[in-house]
C-alpha cells in the first residue's frame, strides 16, 4: 500500500489506472477508508471511482487512451 501512494504521490495516476487501483485493492478486501488513506484522497472519491471499476476494460482502456472522457466513461 505504502508503495502504491508513494508512486501515486509522485506522479498522479491516470483516472483508468486510479479506477484498476482502487478495484483490485477492494477486491483484496482493503476497506474503502484504507483505500482513501492509502491515496490521500476522500473515501467519497474512492467511492466516485468504484462505480467504475466494473466498466469493461475497453471502455478504460479508451478512456486511458483518451478516446473518451470521463464523463462518457461514467455514462456506460
């Protein structure tokens, strides 16, 4: 975890790498407090972002690719 927000930290995530992030740590069982801990961000936008992370991967993968936006992202 301590790595992952030291690199974050460092260079901000892009939202479709913030989104893979946040799922797979929830996925491990990481409670969404240590999550927003974890990133230095509210659990409000870890939750924001979580509505995402069941998006299929090419639609984050565009959004990554910056074929589409994230408001686009969060209409599918």
């Amino acid at each position: 975890l301590w790595a992952l927000a030291e690199n974050t930290a460092r260079a901000g995530l892009h939202v479709a790498d913030e989104v893979r992030a946040y799922r797979r740590m929830a996925e491990s069982g990481t409670p969404l407090p240590a999550i927003a801990s974890a990133f230095a961000v509210t659990e409000a936008h870890v939750r924001r972002r979580l509505k995402l992370a069941h998006l299929p991967a090419p639609i984050l993968d565009a959004l990554k690719a910056g074929q589409i936006g994230l408001g686009h992202a969060q209409a599918f």
